[in-house]
C-alpha cells in the first residue's frame, strides 16, 4: 500500500521513489528511476524523468517536465508550464544523451509560471524567478530574476516579497512579516540567524 495518494489516471512506473504524504494528480507519469521526497505535490500532466531528485515539500504545478539531469531541493515552487531543459544545443538527428547537464534548484526557490531555466546552472536558495523570464546563468541566493534573457532587479525575503536593499554593495532591510534581517555584504545576501 503507497504512503502518497495517486489519481487513477497517473503512472508511476516500478523502481520510483516517492515519499510519505505526496499526492500524484491526473496524467502525471513518474519513471522508475525518480526519487521524490515527502509532502510533495506533482499537479495534472507532470513528467519526472529517471535522473531527477525532487526534495520534500516540493510543488510541481501543471504542464510542468522535469528532466533527466535536474534536481530540486527542499521547498521549490515550480509554476503552471515553466521549462527544464538538459541539453545545452539538441538536434533531433543528432544523439546527446551523453550531454545532459546538471541543473540545480536549492531549496525554497520559485519558478515562476512559464519561465525557462536552461540547462547547466544553479538557480539559488529563496531566489525568485519572474513569469516568463528565460533564465541562463546562475543565480544569486534571495535574487528576483526577471525578463529575456532574464536579470536581477531585487532582492527577495524567504517570505516571498521584495526586500528594501540596494542591489549591489552593502545594506540591510527587514523583512516586514517575519522580523528577519537581511544584510547585503560585498554583492551577496544572507539572512542573520
């Protein structure tokens, strides 16, 4: 008996991991090689390939394929439609299994519907990326990304909402829900413990 409830019409083949408390919706197909924490919610006609890592807490929204090759940790929001890919340069007559390249999305970033996240980067912790925004270099912790080809304009709270920091150099804000501080240091924000 699963501990991850399953709509009839998902398949989930043998060998998938997928944790306590998860729910699997409509025409989702999850392979048999896919490991997917607890808690996590994969929305109507979702694709998670062999080679994926889902962490806990995750939600996949709608239309979304996560492919071979990406790895999400704790806590990321995937929205309606966004993109993964896991090849740099594909050509349907030209065979590149063998170039797939990681993509990491750390814990408690959100991918805002229908945006791109090209293959071989590291989207950051509590990081932001706008609706539609095609994003294909790295991104800073806390950074809100937006655009095509996107670029930071802010930095966000783990909360969700824009913080009131310059964007580079050094400065601090408050987050107005939660009280945390955040203090920009050379280029980079943390949250004080």
């Amino acid at each position: 008996m699963n501990d991850y409830y399953q709509h009839s019409s998902a398949i989930v083949d043998d060998g998938a991991q997928i944790g306590e408390g998860s729910r699997v919706w409509h025409f989702v197909h999850v392979c048999g090689g896919a490991k997917i924490g607890k808690g996590v919610s994969l929305g109507q006609n979702v694709f998670i390939g062999n080679k994926v890592i889902i962490g806990d807490y995750c939600k996949v929204q709608n239309n979304v394929s996560v492919y071979d090759n990406v790895t999400l940790e704790e806590g990321v929001f995937c929205g309606p439609s966004m993109v993964f890919t896991n090849v740099y340069n594909p050509r349907s007559l030209i065979e590149r299994k063998d170039e797939y390249l990681n993509t990491l999305v750390k814990k408690g970033a959100t991918l805002g519907a229908n945006c791109t996240i090209v293959c071989g980067i590291t989207i950051g912790e509590y990081s932001f990326v706008g609706a539609g925004a095609v994003v294909n270099t790295d991104v800073p912790d806390y950074a809100l990304m937006v655009g095509v080809p996107a670029k930071q304009i802010a930095w966000m709270s783990e909360y969700g909402e824009k913080l009131d920091i310059p964007l580079t150099g050094n400065g601090e804000a408050i987050c107005e829900h939660t009280g945390s501080k955040y203090v920009l240091s050379n280029g980079q924000l943390a949250k004080e413990a």
